[in-house]
C-alpha cells in the first residue's frame, strides 16, 4: 500500500513539473522548487528521472538557467499521467460520496437528527453533499485551523469551541487530518462513540 501511494506521489509530481516546463521557457531549479513547493535536491532529482527516461531534453543558456524542453515522448506521458490523475480523482470522489451517505443514513438509523463536521478540506464538500440527501441538520463546523471563516454558508469554530455546544455527533470531514482531529476531540474531552468517520472508508 505504501508502494503504490508512493508512486501515486511521484505521479503527482512528476505531472506537475511537466506542466512548469511545457513552455520550454528558462528557468532554475530553484524557480521550480518554489513554485511547486519541494525541496531543491527533489527537484534535481526528478529531472534526471525524467532525462533519463527521455521525456525532457535540457538546453544550457548564459547565467547558468536552463530551458527544460519536452520530448514528444515526455508530451505522450504528461497527457496520461494526466488521465490517470482525472480517473483517480473521480473514483476517489465516488467512493467518499458512497461513505459519507452510508455512514449518514446509519447514523439516522441511530437516531441522530443534528451533527457538526469536524476537519475541512475537500472531502467536506462531498460529505455536505451526501448530507443533504437526509433529514440530518449540520449545526456546526470545527477545524482550528480555518476558525474564524466560514464553510458555505456556516461559521468556522474551534474544536474546544464546537465542543461546549450541545452534545451532538461529530463527524470526522477531513481525509489528511481525520487522526489528529480524533485525538484532539478526544484530548477536549469528546466520547469515542460520539465521533464518526472520516467519511473516506467510514466505519464509525
């Protein structure tokens, strides 16, 4: 499982960084670090990789920049990595739009009325989807990082804050931080069974 997220990662990156040099323009190592957020000896080393496997070809210009130009091989690999990004994306939605129903309805079962989202990012659009097939209320939505803004058309509140409401379920609606939210909730004193999720793979 660790493989193949680590391919998906290199995938990713090697996609992205197809996309800075598909205009064949100057540009440093370093430039390109920066805009994708990696560190530089990544960076180097990707490009070997993607030299090494024909897909770019470099070409020296004066002040030691480099133009990094796509060979019609590296073009055939930018468009199906590209496709398999798409595809994956969208099994990858199917599949939390499936969980987070499911977990929905069960917990209606339950006979829960109300609940708060617990962790934003972009699988809590999805579970807000899914929420509005049911008679579940959304009364609030925590996450200590974006408190203060709001999700739609909801406030943003901390998860101490979240917690000195009404006790309702809470429902964990971030895939990247559904175990250090869980933790945090149970640190401020929430009960297990009152946490759900994450949405991704739900088996609250």
């Amino acid at each position: 499982m660790n493989n193949s997220k680590e391919t998906n990662q290199d995938d990713q990156r090697s996609l992205l960084l197809m996309d800075e040099l598909e205009a064949g323009e100057p540009i440093s190592q370093r430039e390109i670090a920066g805009r994708l957020g990696i560190a530089l000896g990544l960076v180097n080393s990707y490009l070997k990789t993607l030299v090494h496997k024909g897909f770019i070809q470099i070409k020296a210009y004066p002040r030691n920049r480099y133009a990094y130009l796509l060979t019609p091989e590296g073009f055939a690999e930018k468009s199906r990595l590209a496709y398999q990004h798409v595809t994956q994306f969208h099994k990858l939605f199917r599949t939390a739009r499936q969980d987070s129903l499911e977990l929905f309805q069960r917990m209606e079962a339950q006979g829960a009325t109300q609940l708060s989202f617990c962790g934003i990012d972009e699988f809590t659009e999805i579970a807000y989807l899914s929420l509005r097939e049911t008679e579940l209320k959304l009364v609030a939505v925590l996450d200590d990082e974006l408190a203060g803004e709001r999700f739609l058309d909801i406030p943003v509140i901390s998860l101490a804050d979240g917690l000195t409401t009404e006790r309702h379920p809470l429902v964990l609606t971030s895939l990247r931080h559904s175990q250090g939210d869980r933790q945090r909730l149970l640190t401020l004193g929430a009960q297990s069974t009152d946490i759900y999720g994450p949405i991704f793979g739900a088996n609250g």
